[in-house]
C-alpha cells in the first residue's frame, strides 16, 4: 500500500525513520495507520474517559474528559490536514496520543508531580506521553511500550503549547535542532481550537460563565452577533451552539489560509524545507492571533480561575500529595507488579508512573482506602 494525493512536504509512512524494534506484522496496513490503531487500543487512551478536562468526572456527564477533549483534536487536526494535504493518519495518531501522560485532575495533577519529582528527574506531561508508548504500555510480545513509529514519538515529545513543553534533555533523541513534521505543526493548534471553544461550551453549561461575560470578548461577541443575524429567532442553546461551530470553522480557516500563505512566501517544497526553517510554518494570522489571545486571557480569569474549579484544585492538590508522600514512606501500599519495577526505575519514578495513570475515580477511592478506616482496602 502506497499513500497518494498529498503535498511534496507530507510525512509518509514509506519514508518513515522506522520503529525501534523489528516485528512481524498480521497485515499490510500503512505506518502511520498502525500508530494511530495502536493508540486506541491501548490502555492508557481508555483511561482518559476518567480524568478531567476542566470539570472532574463526577460534577456531571455532560462535561468534557481528556478523552473527549482528544477525539475534538482529532476531529479538528483531521480537517486541517486535509485542506493541506498532509497525512491525516500521522495527525489523527498525534492528536489522539497528545494526551495520555495527562495525570488525574488536569495541569493541578501535573504541577503536584512536578514539584514532588522535582529532585528525581522531574515530571511533564508530554515526556510522560512518550514514556507511556515507549515503555509502560505491556501489549506485545518482545519489547515494552507500542513501537510506535519515529516521527509519532517525535511528534508527542514536541508538542508545544502555553502550559505543555518538554524538556530539551527529553527531546535530544528526536532530532532537537529540527522542526517538527507540519503533522505535529498542526496538533499544537488544533489542541488549541478545540479547548478554548469547548471549554466556553462547558463553562456555560455549568453556569461559571455567562453570555454577558462573553460579550466583553471580541472574537466570541462578533461571531455571536453573525449567528443571530444568519438565525432569527433561534434559541439560547442552539445559538449557542453554532456559535461554538462557527466561531472553530473560522479559526481553522484562518489557519489554514495563513499556513498556505507560509508554505508559498517561504517555497517550501519538501519535508526537508519544513524540518529545516526557521520557525513554524503551521500558524494564525497575527490579527486572529491577538483575537484569540484575548479569548484565552478571559477563560484563564474567569473560568479556570473560579472559585469552584480552585476548590476542586485545592482539594486534589492537597490528596496527591498525601498518596505520594504515603507511598514514599510505606512502599508496599503498592501493587505487587508496581513493586517489582523499583529496582528497573526508582521507587520514585515508579510512584509518579502509578499516580500519573491514575483516574480522577481511582484516585479518589484510592485515597479513602488509605485514609478512612472504615473503607475496605
């Protein structure tokens, strides 16, 4: 099988670098394919059903998970990729893997483990990512982790965002004075897109934030006010709703005529011209740019900021803590299995894998089993 139809700067699957470990394969299917079916089979994609986006698990079913969260990514990367004509197998393989080193409660979970591992190698969520498919996935036999290919590995190490980036050190292995694929380009945004516009779709329904509220934002108020207009008459929620829709389909056009508009300036022709300039090429527009600045300015305020959601951060800030100092003191509350990998990686390290895979659910009973008396262990 041979890809077809994409740009002369695609990554493809017969140009892969290739895995680290040599297998024999049940089928024909193409790399990049693989990566991606490999990633959804495995148990850590299953695992972000449970932990948080914004809102934990159990406030309510409506809500975004992680899982949710990676399947919009994908569903937006996808779109990009094909008005580019770059391979979507790659992109849907990086979007739906950008988020399975994500701890239990969200950044909370992951800035207590990186302070806690701060003396023992430290803790980021996209090294995590990479750990996860390199070494703590147990599916196949002859090796740890999923085999994934290169440029998929490479592409998670680099995923960039304003919370997320990993460590030079961690990146050394995947070519750090290169640009990542315009695969991996598109998945920082596309991240993007898809939280900052449904996280608006979350907060409302909540009640944490409201339309007024909104309105002092421009990108929202003028897409907002196009739908009434292109709509009489419709009600809150669906207008709200479309408002959503529209205002995604306007970020990812603007994207990709700017991405265009790179590509041509710039006379890229080959993958090499893409790893090899200067900057990334997958981009907004500087004025839809400073549009959306403004709208993440107000979710970080007025969403993440309100006092529900910083109780709940509190609160799982102060009981990770307390599993993880439980465990450094009293080892033998772990798993058997866990144990036996302390001598292969560190107590510490070992710790951090098992509370880092840990479900918002998980995490909490796990917690009153080790805390309340009554609670059976």
């Amino acid at each position: 099988m041979r890809e077809s139809g994409m740009a002369s700067y695609a990554a493809l699957s017969e140009k892969s670098v290739g895995r680290k470990y040599d297998e024999p394969f049940k089928d024909e299917r193409l790399a990049f394919e693989r990566d991606r079916d490999r990633i959804i089979h495995c148990a850590a994609f299953r695992r972000l059903e449970y932990k948080t986006q914004v809102f934990v698990n159990h406030e309510g079913d409506y809500y975004r998970t992680r899982l949710t969260h990676s399947l919009e990514v994908a569903q937006i990367a996808r779109g990009i990729a094909r008005n580019l004509h770059l391979n979507s197998d790659l992109v849907e393989a990086l979007a739906l893997s950008h988020d399975l080193g994500h701890t239990p409660f969200g950044h909370t979970g992951e800035h207590v483990l990186s302070r806690l591992m701060k003396n023992y190698g430290g803790f980021e969520h996209n090294q995590q990512s990479l750990r996860i498919v390199e070494v703590l996935e147990q599916r196949y036999p002859g090796f740890d982790g999923l085999n994934l290919s290169w440029e998929v590995r490479e592409g998670i190490i680099k995923h960039s965002s304003a919370y997320d980036k990993a460590e030079i050190a961690a990146i050394q292995p995947y070519a750090p004075e290169e640009r990542a694929t315009l695969e991996a380009q598109i998945i920082d945004l596309a991240d993007e897109i898809a939280y900052n516009n449904h996280d608006i779709d979350d907060g409302l329904k909540a009640g944490y934030i409201s339309l007024t509220q909104l309105s002092e934002v421009e990108l929202w108020q003028k897409t907002f006010l196009k739908i009434g207009k292109k709509f009489s008459g419709l009600d809150e929620k669906r207008h709200i709703l479309q408002t959503i829709s529209y205002l995604i389909g306007e970020l990812i056009h603007d994207l990709v005529r700017t991405t265009v508009n790179n590509l041509e300036r710039y006379q890229i022709k080959t993958l090499t011209d893409v790893r090899t300039h200067t900057t990334n090429l997958v981009s907004m527009s500087p004025a839809m740019e400073e549009l959306n600045r403004e709208l993440k300015k107000f979710l970080f305020s007025r969403l993440y900021r309100h006092f529900k959601v910083e109780r709940m951060r509190v609160k799982a800030e102060r009981f990770l803590t307390l599993l993880f100092e439980n465990y450094m003191e009293n080892p033998t509350l772990l798993p058997e299995r866990h144990q036996l990998r302390f001598e292969r990686y560190g107590k510490e390290r070992v710790i951090c894998d098992y509370i880092a895979s840990m479900t918002d659910r998980y995490a909490q009973d796990e917690y009153k089993r080790l805390y309340e008396p009554f609670e059976r262990a």
